[in-house]
C-alpha cells in the first residue's frame, strides 16, 4: 500500500505523520479526521487559519483540506437539536 504524508500547519506549529492507505482517494478523509483531532486537541488556539497537506510517496499534493472543510465535516456528525427546548412542565397544543 502506498504512504501518505499529513502535513497539519496552524498557526504557532506543524504536525507531520505517515499513513499507508489503499489508495489516493481515502486521503481527503482521512485528511479531515486527522485535521479534527488536531482542532481537539488545541482548542485554546485560534484554528481558522489552520490546514492540511496530503502527499503522497513522490511528493506531489493529493488533498489539502481547510479549516471549513473540517467544520462543514463536523456540524454534519452532530444531530440538530430541537432550537425552542420546552420548558418542564409546559405542554404544547396538537
């Protein structure tokens, strides 16, 4: 299996790791979960400007994804929930 490399760049450090991955197209995914474990981890900083650089074994750029692309990934994992929450003991009509 080929190795890709994940270069996660914010604004005060760079995380770097290697991933064997069946083929170019699992990068992006995985390049979203890795980038959203980093944004866990360093909630305390300012992650707007933050992005990830996938490699491949050559060195030519196969995915990179953004800051967005791991919030617009993230507000589809959690449910919506009810805006209006009732209050106890409130019963609606209908």
């Amino acid at each position: 299996m080929p190795k890709f490399r994940f270069e996660t760049i914010d604004s005060d450090r760079t995380t770097i790791s290697e991933e064997e991955l069946a083929s170019a197209d699992l990068a992006s995914p995985r390049a979203i979960e890795k980038a959203h474990a980093v944004l866990l981890a360093h909630r305390s900083v300012d992650q707007t400007a933050s992005i990830t650089k996938v490699y491949d074994e050559a060195g030519y750029l196969v995915a990179t994804v953004n800051f967005s692309d791991v919030m617009r990934d993230e507000s589809r994992r959690q449910p919506i929930s009810d805006p209006f929450p009732e209050e106890p003991g409130v019963i609606r009509s209908g």
